[in-house]
C-alpha cells in the first residue's frame, strides 16, 4: 500500500484516467500496513455516478479486513470497507494521511488533524523522549503560524537545554501513551489557534 501513500500524486491521476477511460474496477494487491489482518488485501477504485468510491478488501475479495492501530484515516477506511468522495483527490488525500501509518514507529509520533493534509498541511511530527522523569514531546514539525503570534504562552512551547522546542504540560507525564494523548490534543488545539486565533 505504501505506493498509494509516498509520491502518489502520479499514480492517482493514472486511476482516474483508467477510470474515465471505462475501465470498472481499479485494484492494486498489496501489502496492508502494520496493525492490519490479514497482512495482505487488495485496494480498489469504482467510478459511482460523479464521483468515486475506494475500498479495502482481501487477496479473494472479500471484506474481512480488521485493523487493531489508533491512524484514524485507516481505520475510517477499514471500518467503512468502501467510502464515496467526489473525486480522486480526495482520496489521494486520505492516503497522504496514511503516512502517519508508517512514520510513528518507536519514540517518534506522526499527526494529522482532520480536514488537512496534501493541500492543507496539517501535519504534525513529534519526537518523544524522557527528560527528568517525565515524557516530553519534542516538536519536530508543525504547519505555519500563519502570523499568529509565536509566543510560548500563546502556543503552548517550552525550549529545552538543548534548544528544542516540546509540547508545555503541567506536572510529570509518567508514560509515553499519555504523551501521545497530550500532544496529539495538543496539536488539535494549536490548529485551532491558527485557524481562528482563539488562545487554548
């Protein structure tokens, strides 16, 4: 699946003109990323009326495939099996999503925020890491501020010894799952900020 997801935009246009062009089903075998079962399955593309629908299946067409991991772009794919959008970009969208699929590995957490992505740029990237017995989430990426004042009081960031800015918390964070709460709220509240410029 990771050619539906890195450098794609090609690959897309090539669906749709195959799609217009008459052919009824576009598929791709492949394999499924982490967390899904089985490990292999097929995506494909119909043509519905004036838009386009985008599904999930397994190697015998069969929608049997289950995904047990927290990207909400997978799991909005997987849950639903088939999904209508208006065009091809749109899923083109969803999965330069899906990146976030394949980056968070380890200590490093890769975000999107619902209704951003390829055109909007609403990732965020974050490196987690212990700092005197608390997690920190170390900012790695996040969108313009769009001349939002950069303040720490009004973005919420701290800058460590080293120089790095990390999300601002209250108090010790004991875990890595609770840092990945935070930041991912975190990063849900700045995008707001940015957006309408209301403080969090």
């Amino acid at each position: 699946m990771r050619r539906l997801v890195y450098d794609a935009l090609p690959l897309f246009t090539e669906i749709d003109r195959r799609l217009r062009g008459g052919e009824r089903v576009v598929s791709f075998p492949c394999d499924l990323p982490p967390g899904c079962a089985p490990t292999r399955g097929k995506i494909y593309f119909f043509r519905q009326g004036n838009g386009v629908v985008v599904g999930i299946c397994d190697c015998e067409n069969r929608k049997t495939v289950r995904y047990d991991g927290d990207n909400r772009d997978l799991k909005y794919l997987v849950t639903h099996q088939a999904i209508f959008y208006d065009n091809i970009y749109q899923i083109f969208n969803l999965f330069y999503r899906m990146d976030a699929v394949y980056s968070t590995t380890g200590n490093f957490l890769t975000y999107y925020i619902d209704g951003h992505g390829y055109y909007t740029d609403g990732k965020y990237r974050f490196e987690l890491a212990k700092a005197g017995g608390s997690w920190r989430a170390y900012i790695l990426q996040m969108p313009s501020l769009n001349d939002r004042p950069s303040s720490s009081s009004a973005t919420h960031r701290l800058t460590g010894e080293d120089g790095r800015r990390y999300v601002c918390v209250q108090g010790n964070v004991p875990t890595k799952e609770r840092m990945v709460q935070i930041a991912k709220k975190w990063a849900n509240c700045l995008q707001h900020y940015i957006k309408t410029g209301e403080h969090f």
